[in-house]
C-alpha cells in the first residue's frame, strides 16, 4: 500500500550536537516523530509527521495503570555512497507483530512500520551520525491511551516514533569494543514460562530495574539473568541475548521457552556463525557448566547481542561475590569478527552477502 503521510516541519529546530563521538545512547533526539491513532471501529488512522514534542496524556488513561503498551528498537545507518538503509526492518516488522497479540494490541499492516519509519527519516535524515560506531537510533511505540480502570484491551491506541542519534551502547575510550563485568543474577527473575518474555514490553524491563541497580554494588555494569524455575540455566544478559562459547561451540538459549526475546541480532549472529562453520547449538546451559569450563580454561568468550550495542563482549562473571574470568578478559576473536561483519553490513563498508540491508527511499 502506498502511503501519503502529511507533514508539519517544526519552525524551531534543535541544535545538532557538534561531537559525533560522544553521543552516548538516546540522549538527543530529532526534530521531527510519527504519530498515528487507532480507534475501535474505525482501524489505525491520521498517520503524520510533526514536530518532536511532550505529548498530552489523560492521567486515567488504562497504559498508565495496566500498561498495555510495547515497543521496537531499530537502527538507520548512512552508506558511504550516501544511501539510508535498515537492518532486517522485516524482523522488526514480524516481533511487532507478535508482541502486539500478546498484548491485545491492534496488529499493524506488514507494510506500515517501514512506511512510518521512513517519513519521519525523510525529514530528519540529516541527523543521522556517520561517526564509528554510531547510527540513528529508532524507538517505535503503542501504547493504549483510553480512560479506563478496566482491565480490559484499550479501544483507543497511539503509535509513535521518534528519532535519536546514538554512540555505541558500551564504548571503549577509542570508540571500540571493550569488555564488560556481569552479576549473576539468582534470586530475582527477568521472565517466566507463559509471561511476556518474548516479547517487547515496557513491564519486562522495569522489573529488572533492582537486579541491574543491585548489580551496580559489584561495579557491573548489568545482570546475567538465570531461569525462574530453578534459578540455574543461563538466559539473558541485561536486554540483550547471551552467546558462550565453550571449547570450539557457541551455545545460545533456545527460544522454546518462551522467556528468551528473539532478538534481530541474535538471529543474525546465529546465521553468521552457521555461514562460518562454527557450531551453534541452542540449549539449556547451566551456570555450573560455565564456571567449570572457566575453570577448565574452555571458557573461550561470552558476548551479548542486541539492537543497541550489536555485540558487548563480557570480560568478568560475578556470581555470589566470587569473580569469575572469561578467558583472559579481552575481547574475544568471535565477538569481534562478528561485531566488524556485522557492522560494516549495516554501515555498507562490507558487502552484504546475506541479503539483509533495505534501503529507503529518502529524498536527496
């Protein structure tokens, strides 16, 4: 479907920030957001473009009390030939998706997110950062906005997204890949068989706020979380997804569960790995498992992969107050590799070969 979504440009533009390399992570955003409305009845309507702003909300509205909302993570990258292009949009597209019937929340059309993405992209693309390292951050959102104490699905819905030029999740001082501490977390839980964990909602992560805050006393820098029934398999690490590589195998959580977000870069790391030759298996891994093989010194990496960072390779485990090394602390050969592939696909420095760039149509 085409769509023709009407704009109004602001008449007081931001100042741009003038140091691409310290940008940290969604601390500016654009001029300009998305903003389209849903009514029951009548289906999702009034897409337009307008200025970046505070939005009025009703302070009965059912989101701020039952928070039935979701969101999404992108990135839009600049081309050294100048073209604007996403990684794997169709991904975000089918998460949406699934999300959104978890949470009773109207589906989108398959083609409105890229559309929606790339009208707000037309009249701010030139905030987007060509810097190492950086990119133009994209945060979609739904959420139900219907005064209501019911605890019932919203019958009136905002979708928005808004723009943010970003730095690297966890930089190194040169703007590269260094590694990170990590709590293990063992009493309080990210996700539980039959809840929400695979999909991407607000409540999953303000509930893992005290566990990172708690992690904070072990000056890590976020959580390794382990499962709700047992408290021993390893799942997630803050909100990204958990890759070990153990003797010459990557392990991964498996999806099975239910409690493991099916992360676009975890997708692609997976694929990559597979294209390389390297084994991946998706299984259960127990904490006890990990710390022999520190032990044993077949412990070769851990790295975390997600929309934000791409890849944070982990250099120290800290479980019940004891240290645990991973390798020698560095970062890893896996975890760089995968880090320069993956990056320069989305950059356009390095060929895409595995088909996964769209580029926008964006006006010159």
């Amino acid at each position: 479907m085409k769509y023709n979504f009407p704009v109004t440009r602001t008449t007081n533009p931001k100042p741009r920030p003038q140091d691409e390399t310290k940008l940290g992570f969604a601390r500016y955003f654009t001029d300009h957001m998305f903003v389209m409305d849903y009514d029951e009845g009548i289906g999702w309507h009034d897409g337009r473009v307008v200025p970046h702003a505070p939005i009025e909300i009703e302070p009965a509205s059912c989101v701020l009390h039952y928070a039935q909302m979701m969101f999404e993570g992108m990135k839009a990258y600049r081309r050294p030939d100048g073209t604007i292009q996403l990684f794997r949009p169709d991904m975000n597209v089918k998460r949406m998706a699934r999300t959104n019937e978890r949470m009773c929340i109207p589906e989108l059309p398959d083609d409105l997110l890229t559309a929606a993405v790339e009208a707000v992209i037309n009249e701010d693309k030139d905030w987007i950062p060509t810097a190492p390292g950086t990119a133009l951050y994209i945060r979609p959102f739904i959420f139900g906005d219907e005064v209501s104490f019911s605890v019932l699905p919203a019958k009136h819905y905002r979708f928005l997204i808004i723009l943010s030029p970003t730095g690297s999740y966890y930089a190194a001082n040169d703007g590269g890949l260094s590694t990170t501490r990590i709590y293990v977390q063992d009493e309080y839980i990210r996700a539980a068989r039959g809840g929400t964990g695979y999909a991407k909602v607000g409540g999953n992560y303000g509930g893992g706020m005290r566990a990172s805050q708690d992690a904070m006393k072990y000056n890590c820098k976020d959580v390794l979380w382990l499962d709700a029934q047992e408290h021993k398999y390893v799942e997630e690490i803050g909100t990204s997804n958990a890759f070990f590589k153990i003797g010459d195998e990557v392990i991964t959580a498996s999806l099975e569960s239910g409690t493991i977000l099916p992360g676009i870069t975890r997708d692609s790391v997976i694929q990559l790995l597979k294209h390389w030759g390297v084994k991946v298996t998706e299984r259960k891994l127990s904490i006890d498992e990990v710390i022999e093989a520190s032990e044993n010194g077949t412990l070769k990496e851990i790295f975390a992969s997600g929309t934000a960072a791409v890849i944070s390779p982990i250099g120290t485990l800290n479980y019940k107050g004891t240290d645990i090394p991973v390798a020698n602390g560095k970062v890893g050969e896996t975890a760089q590799k995968l880090y320069d592939t993956l990056y320069g696909i989305q950059t356009g420095t390095v060929e895409d070969f595995m088909g996964w760039t769209y580029p926008l149509n964006i006006n010159k």
